[in-house]
C-alpha cells in the first residue's frame, strides 16, 4: 500500500473513528491528534477513542476535548462507522476493548504502523514502515506526499509524535526526516521548548518518590548489564501516585554506566507486566517473545499470567541464558 491508496481510502469513507493502543504515549496520541486535525479540516466526521484515558502530561494536545474514552456514545460512534483509522499498533488486541467493538460490527480498518507485524495481524488494509521512528513521522511523509498544507495544529501532533518515539532526538531510530521534522515546527513558531516543558517537566510528587524508593531497590545481574527493578500497586499507594508515575522508568535506569538491559516487573496480582529497553546489544525482543510478548529489538514488553515469583524467575532465568550465550557466541 502507498500514500496515494491510504488517501483515497480516507476519501470514501466519511464516518471515521481514530484508535490506538491501551496506555497510550506520545506517538499514538501525536499521531491521533495530527490525523484528527487532517480529517476535521477536509469534511469528516470523526471522533478519536481509546480504551484508556488520556495520561495527565498529553493534557495539553486535548484542550478541545477531541480524546474520549470508550464509553456509550463513543461506542455507538464506533458501531455506526465505515472506517476505522488504528495507529501505533503492533497488535490487534491492544485495541482493548475497542477491538471487540470492531470485531463484532465488522468495521473497515486502515492500520499506519511502525511496528512489525504480530500474529495477530486482522486489519483490513495496512500500511507498516518498520524503519521509520514514529507514527507521526510516517503522518508527515504521508501530508507531503499528497500535498496536504500541514496546519500548525497538526504539526504539533507530529512533532509531539516524533520527539517521544525518538527519545528527545536521541535514540538509534533518530533520522535526519525526524530533525526536519523539528526544522519545519520550528519556522512555523511551535513553542518546543513549551512542548518539552509539558511531557518531561511535569513529574508529580508522587513521582518522584515513587522514584526513589525503587533506586533505592534496584538490582544488578548478569555482572551488572542487567538492571532491574519490581513494583506493585502498595508502593504506588504508599507514595499516592498513579498508574502513569512510573513511564519512562524502564528507560531511565538503560541510563546506568554498564547496563545493557533494563526491567521492570509490575505486579498486578496474578499476572505480571514486564517491560524491557536495551542499550543496543541485546534484542530485548527475544525474551519479551519467550514470555509471551514483542516489541521492537530494544524496546519490548510482556504480558505474563502467573505468581510474581515464579514469572521473576522465569525472565530472570532467560535473561541470563540469553545473555551468558551472547558472550559465549561472540567470543569465540
Ligand atoms: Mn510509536
């Protein structure tokens, strides 16, 4: 599929809805935002829903409240639909329940993604660009390519977009399409230093205890390129947080001089969320795989059913293996 096919696809439905996955970040919401402008400003009637709320820190993308959470009228919404637009997913299912709704009303869906196909892989039509940094920079390609005048409101959602998924211009996916990115926003007089300010200096309180008390638990293994770290819903009472003050940890502790890995294991009491980021050395995305999830190479998550114990020593376990085999191959 071309840019040219996802834009007449988008020219001959008029009642489009726009999804992303659960837990929600800067690209989908980015992205959403962008997409949302571009089909408001040509005529269409178009929501944005997804199963989660959006997180505190995007507040600033939804002063006209365009994201809602699923709820009745965004499900009658969805149910009365000809098109569905779902960007920024790996897998159906994180839809959440927004998935069903499509599955049981047998919606036409456009999936624009970056990320590499799972299994499950029921979209209608889709267009994947596993080398581009972000949703919103597949969005910017796209308003070139048909000539679409990119407003400043979209410009706002690309760039919010691309300075997440590329860690500030940091990270290995970095390009040189995501810095004219930041060219074009800034000769059309987007505040970015606001938009930083906005996502990254905004921590909560209880953010930052919450940080601390887990520095001051952090393990070492794997003679110190493994970091990790656990977390469950009493130490984010304890601190009187929320379920969004830990984004971003997983990537922070990558930061520790000699790790490669780092990971979280969020217990939710019966099942486990792992999350993983790599330095660049190990595919993260292999263990994440194992225990039943996927990802990027350095960045992947899971999933796990089962005691915290038992699925700690599990990743723990594969981890080590993985690692220990690495070396092993690479010496000899
Ligand atoms: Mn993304």
């Amino acid at each position: 599929m071309d840019f040219h096919q996802i834009k007449s696809i988008i020219d001959k439905h008029d009642k489009i809805f726009i999804s992303s996955h659960i837990n929600p970040d800067g690209d989908s919401l980015g992205s959403a935002y962008a997409m949302y402008k571009y089909l408001d400003s040509i005529g269409k009637d178009c929501i944005i829903v997804n199963h989660s709320p959006i997180p505190e820190v995007y507040n600033f993308l939804n002063e006209d409240n365009i994201f809602q959470e699923l709820d009745g009228d965004s499900a009658s919404f969805i149910k009365k639909a000809d098109l569905g637009l779902i960007l920024d997913i790996g897998d159906f299912y994180r839809l959440g329940d927004v998935a069903f709704l499509v599955e049981e009303n047998d919606i036409q869906t456009l999936s624009i993604d970056h990320h590499a196909k799972s299994d499950n892989d029921l979209f209608k039509n889709e267009y994947i660009d596993v080398k581009a940094s972000s949703v919103g920079e597949i969005l910017y390609s796209f308003f070139k390519e048909i000539d679409q005048k990119i407003s400043e409101e979209m410009m706002l959602g690309i760039y919010v977009a691309v300075l997440t998924d590329t860690g500030s211009f940091r990270h290995s996916n970095t390009t040189d399409l995501c810095h004219q990115v930041a060219v074009d926003a800034i000769q059309m007089g987007l505040d970015i230093s606001k938009v930083y300010q906005n996502i990254y200096e905004n921590s909560s309180i209880s953010r930052m205890k919450l940080l601390g008390n887990v520095i001051q638990k952090l393990n070492y293994d794997c003679d110190g390129e493994l970091v990790w770290f656990s977390l469950n819903h009493d130490m984010i009472k304890e601190v009187n947080g929320s379920n969004q003050d830990f984004d971003g940890f997983t990537d922070f502790f990558r930061g520790i001089k000699g790790v490669e890995v780092s990971l979280m294991l969020y217990d939710l009491g019966g099942k486990v969320r792992l999350s993983f980021r790599s330095k660049g050395k190990y595919k993260v995305s292999e263990i994440a795989k194992k225990m039943g999830g996927g990802g990027h190479p350095f960045a992947a998550a899971a999933l796990v059913e089962g005691e915290f114990s038992d699925v700690k020593s599990t990743v723990l376990n594969l981890m080590s293996t993985y690692i220990s085999k690495f070396n092993e191959d690479n010496l000899s």
